[in-house]
C-alpha cells in the first residue's frame, strides 16, 4: 500500500466507531464510574464478566474478548520467543527511543499534556511495560491470562481521550484531525514495533528476519485488537517502513510539550539508575538511539564523553550475544538475567503494583494547554549502511513517499 499524503489524511479524520459509540453511551447514561470499578476486577481471561455490567459495556466486552480470526499462531509464538531473547534491549528500545519519538510529533505531545497529570511519563512507561509483558506471556490470549482485558480496556481508554478532546473544545480538529486518529494509531502500532526494531539493530543487536517480522507480526495483532483499521495498518515490515516514513515526514518537528515530556522522562529514568554518575548515560543513549535532530528538538542534554561512550555499545552487546552463542547453558543463563533485569525495570516503574486502565470520566482542566503550530521536517536521506549477513535481520530501506 501506497501511504500517500491523501491516504494519510484520510486516517487522520478517522476514529474507532464501536470504540467511540460504547464511550459516549456510558458517558451519556453516567455509568462510566461503575464500570471503571467492576473492570478492576476484570483482568483475566475466560472471567465472567461482573453482574450489573452496563448493556453497551456487555456488548462491546463480548464482541472483542477474541483476537482476529487470521491470527497465526506459530508467528505469535516466534514473537515470544523472540522477545523471551530480547527482552532487555526490546525495553531499552521501548523506554530511550519508542517513547522520545512519540515527543518529536508536536499533535502527538500536545495530546498527552492534554490527558495526563506532571506523572504522566512513568505512568506511560509502566503501563506500556506491563502491556508488553502481558502480550508475550505464553497464556496471552487463552483463559487467565492477562493480556486481552488489558487490550480491551486500552481500547476504550483510547475511545475516552477521544470523546473528552472533541467536546471540550480543546483540540483543532481542522489542522490535526481527530485525536488519537488512526493516522496516530498506526503510527503507534509501527512506533512500537519498526522503531523498536530499528533501535535493536542500531545497537548491534543480532535478530534473525524471522523473528523481527514475528515480532512485528505481534504488534499488528495488538493493533487490530486496539481499534486499528486491519485494512490500512502495513501489513508487513515493508509496508511498515512505508508508512512509518510517510508519519514522520508528516508529523515531527519540535515543541514546548515535547520538551517538557521528555525532561520528566529523562528525570524518571534518572531515578531508576542507582547513584547520580550515570545519569548522563540516560541522555547519551537517547541521542544514539533517535539521532541529533529530534535530539536536539527535545532539548535532550549533550555530554561530550557520555554522547561518545554510547556509541561503543554495539560493540558491547556484540560481545554479550558472542557469549550467549556460547552454547545452551549460557543461553538460558542470559535469558533468564534478561527476565529479572526487565522485571526489576519494570518493578521499579510500577512500584509493584498491577497498573489499571481506567478510561476518565473527565479530563482535568489543569492539563489544557494552547494548541501549537510546528512547521513540518524532511528527514535527510538514510546514509549507506553495510552489508550484513543473510541471517540477519536488515531494516527495510527508507522509502520516498510522492
């Protein structure tokens, strides 16, 4: 598929209709504060849903407790089995780039001033960790696990965002489209699955094109069930790299709310890293991992020796994976020190506890602030990269979008 400028207009005055009608059907009957307190106790499942559930909840619940029918199953398992072996640089990709890029686009960090408190990094952070973690649990999509409740209410945590901007006036539907679009929605799906990937292999990380596609595989199921359109959403990584270009061109540039999101993020991952001589690793890494343009956008802070400290980090993890090749006990041995360092990563974002999706009655006025207008940026062209093997996973090429 072609993601022209057209086709991107097109998504960007799209919603999630079910979504967005189920919302605006518990808001108009005031049922919206007892759902949100039956669906903390709905997190498995295969659960009966709560007696006294609103009937436009009922139905929404029922219609999507089920992934798509095309699903398949042996890539999702790839998926995991991927993540199980890159866990710990899926969440540093997650937290030092996935994150800082969704600040680079102005609409998109407006939008999250907008609906979220001064805490809202961490919030974020923690939310899309558990999310993560959720889907990659073998039991993700059969009774009792975690992950498709957890995609339900995600959903229509989404719808509400949506329902609150559009009737308070506060958001400038002519030059932004609808918030939370799914030119946004998508560009979330491939945010958190191409860039991710992109990250990976800018840190020297070796993935097999079997596991990235899987990987990216998973995160097109995720989006499905989150409301995308299947139809429009790039169906591969190709398709990915296409659309992911076309939302750049379209939509980074610079902001005071990008800027400001960004401080708060640095600051959370300053408090996770133990001591204060380290934290300027935080910046350093975010810099090699986006590049200095949005880097510099984002006001990220240079360190002369961090900034070049970073750079050897490929090499390192060269070194890592060398020895996790090793044979199968040191395998299982680094997988299982990847799963507690993210689980610690993860822990510490929580605060151990299990992060609920609650979808808001209201959005607080203190959170508004005046729409800005950025003006657009054409990435320079991608610099040559060098021939890899053939078992390794190669980004696809940056496309031109006419």
């Amino acid at each position: 598929m072609r993601y022209t400028d057209a086709v991107m207009d097109r998504l960007s005055l799209q919603g999630d209709p079910f979504a967005d009608e189920t919302v605006a059907t518990l808001l108009e009957r005031g049922e919206m504060a007892g759902f949100n307190g039956m669906m903390r106790w709905f997190q498995q499942s295969g659960q009966a849903l709560p007696e006294g559930l609103p009937p436009a909840a009922r139905d929404y619940l029922e219609a999507t407790a089920r992934p798509p029918k095309w699903v398949d199953w042996g890539t999702i398992e790839d998926a995991r089995l991927f993540f199980i072996d890159n866990n710990v640089h899926i969440s540093t990709a997650l937290a030092f780039a996935s994150m800082p890029l969704s600040y680079a686009i102005p609409r998109v960090a407006r939008l999250l001033t907008l609906t979220h408190s001064l805490e809202y990094p961490s919030r974020r952070m923690a939310e899309t960790g558990q999310f993560t973690v959720y889907l990659m649990q073998p039991d993700a999509f059969e009774a009792g696990g975690r992950f498709v409740p957890a995609a339900q209410k995600v959903r229509l945590l989404h719808a509400g965002i949506r329902h609150h901007l559009r009737a308070g006036d506060r958001w400038d539907e002519v030059a932004d489209g609808v918030p939370l679009s799914q030119e946004d929605m998508i560009g979330g799906q491939v945010t958190f699955s191409l860039a991710v990937l992109d990250a990976l292999d800018r840190l020297g990380v070796h993935m097999s094109t079997r596991g990235a596609e899987a990987y990216y595989y998973a995160w097109r199921v995720v989006g499905a069930m989150l409301g995308c359109d299947v139809d429009s959403a790039p169906a591969d990584l190709t398709e990915a790299r296409a659309y992911l270009d076309s939302y750049m061109v379209r939509g980074l540039g610079p902001s005071p709310e990008g800027v400001r999101l960004t401080q708060q993020l640095i600051a959370l991952y300053e408090e996770v890293v133990p001591g204060r001589l380290l934290d300027p690793v935080v910046a350093a890494t975010i810099r090699l991992l986006i590049g200095d343009t949005c880097a510099d956008w984002l006001e990220v802070p240079r360190s002369a020796p961090w900034d070049t400290i970073a750079k050897f980090a490929p090499a390192a993890l060269n070194a890592l994976e060398r020895l996790e090749d090793a044979g199968p006990w040191t395998e299982q041995i680094t997988d299982r020190i990847g799963a507690l360092v993210a689980r610690l990563e993860l822990t510490a974002l929580t605060h151990g506890r299990v992060m609920h999706y609650a979808i808001p009655e209201h959005l607080k006025s203190e959170y508004d602030v005046p729409p800005s207008k950025a003006a657009r940026w054409t990435p320079p062209a991608p610099s040559p990269t060098p021939a890899e093997p053939t078992d390794r996973y190669s980004p696809p090429p940056t496309v031109t979008v006419v």
